[in-house]
C-alpha cells in the first residue's frame, strides 16, 4: 500500500466531465472504494482542496488555456501518481472539431484558448484511462490496482481485434467511415457491435497506420474524414522528428 489511507484527488480540466460522471456511475463500488482513500479534493463531492500533497490524483479534460496549463503542472508537483484519465487527457481529444477550423471561436468565450492539448504535452503522467467516457470498471480495476502497487498496461491492441473476437461483420465494407483499425482496443468494440463506426474514442493504436487506412477508405468510395488528414500530416512530422 502507499500508506494506510492514502490521498486521492479527482479533478477537472476543459471538458465535458462525462468521465466524471462514470465513476459517479459506480454508486455502491466506488462508495466501498472510497471509505479506503481520503478523497482530499473532488469538486463534485464538495471537496476542493487543491494544495495538496496527494499520493494518486486523476485528471480529466484536456489543456486549452494557460490557465490549465498552470493547474496541471502545479498538481504535478504535487502528487505522487498522475492518471490522465479519458481521451482528452490521454491524447487532447485529437477528434476535437475545434482544432480543426480556422474561425472557431465557441460562445467568444473571455479566456484565450490554444489547441487541445494533451496532460502529457506539459507533465509527465504515470498511468493512462482511455475511452470517451472512460469505461467504469477500467476505472475501478485501475484504482484498485494502484491502491496494491500493481502496473497495469494499457491495451496494445487495436479495436478490429475485438471486432474480429466478436465475429462481427467489417463495418469499412459495408461502406462506413470506421477507424477502429488506427483505434487502441479495450472498449470490447462497443460501438461496432451495434452498428455503429469507432470514431477513435480511444486514441490511437501503438502501430496505427492513417495512411494505409486513408488507402481502405478511398478504395471503398468512402470520405475521408477532415481529421484523418490532419492527423496523417502530425504522423508525418512526428516520425521525421524521431
């Protein structure tokens, strides 16, 4: 253990707070959890203390102004463990319209925003919860493991291999704009199984190929979705980099 009671703070970045609302969802299990941790600041349970230290913080939303710029590196500093917790906070939410249009300027809001950033483009964070909203029992398997000093891995795997575990028929074939293929995988490819194209919740898979898939669509007579493209050319320049 970290220690007999260890302090735990949950908090919020620009988002919707959907991945909030999922550890909400746990009800009984995360009230059992929570009576072994001192949950030092979580707003919507009316704790707000942000001074911490904290042994385990998990953060959600992703950076869009200075303001969060300065949160986050100052609960690092303050904190032992840092879960960025959802695709916001895993990848800056790289399906996010808003960087993606030239003239966007949501409700002229007062505060200068920049690009949707990832936690880890200002601190360095130790564990990773994906998903859109996060899946509720990652959380709950994750914050067990961490009370226990357990490592867990994030899924290697992309989301056709769950479509493929599941025998479920190839949705790109059927002519929609699925991106499970690029898509990291442990979601149990809960959107494909009723239907429904992966949009890329998750992030991308460690050995996402965009262009190859940009290929499938074309050959399909599928649009390519505008952010496939924009994503293709940071691919692009990441790699040049290295």
């Amino acid at each position: 253990m970290i220690n007999k009671k260890p302090k735990v703070g949950i908090f919020s970045l620009a988002s919707c707070e959907g991945c909030i609302v999922q550890v909400l969802n746990l009800e009984d299990q995360i009230l059992d959890l929570l009576n072994k941790v001192d949950i030092v600041s979580f707003r919507v349970l009316e704790k707000e203390k942000e001074e911490g230290p904290f042994d385990i913080i998990f953060v959600e939303g992703c950076v869009t102004s200075q303001k969060d710029i300065e949160k986050i590196r100052k609960l690092r500093e303050k904190s032992k463990i840092l879960v960025a917790l959802g695709e916001c906070a895993c990848t800056g939410g790289k399906f996010i319209v808003k960087d993606f249009q030239d003239n966007y300027n949501p409700l002229q809001l007062k505060e200068v925003l920049i690009n949707a950033q990832s936690i880890d483009h200002y601190v360095t964070v130790d564990y990773y919860l994906y998903g859109c909203p996060i899946d509720k029992n990652e959380f709950l398997e994750l914050f067990k493991a961490l009370l226990i000093e357990k490592m867990i891995q994030p899924k290697s795997y992309n989301v056709c291999a769950e479509c493929i575990l599941h025998e479920n028929a190839c949705l790109i074939e059927a002519g929609l704009p699925c991106v499970g293929p690029i898509t990291r995988g442990g979601c149990n490819a809960i959107c494909p199984s009723v239907g429904k194209e992966c949009i890329g919740c998750r992030g991308l898979a460690e050995d996402a190929n965009i262009e190859s898939l940009i290929e499938i669509f074309q050959k399909h007579q599928i649009e390519v979705p505008s952010f496939l493209k924009h994503l293709q050319k940071a691919q692009k320049t990441e790699i040049k980099r290295r």
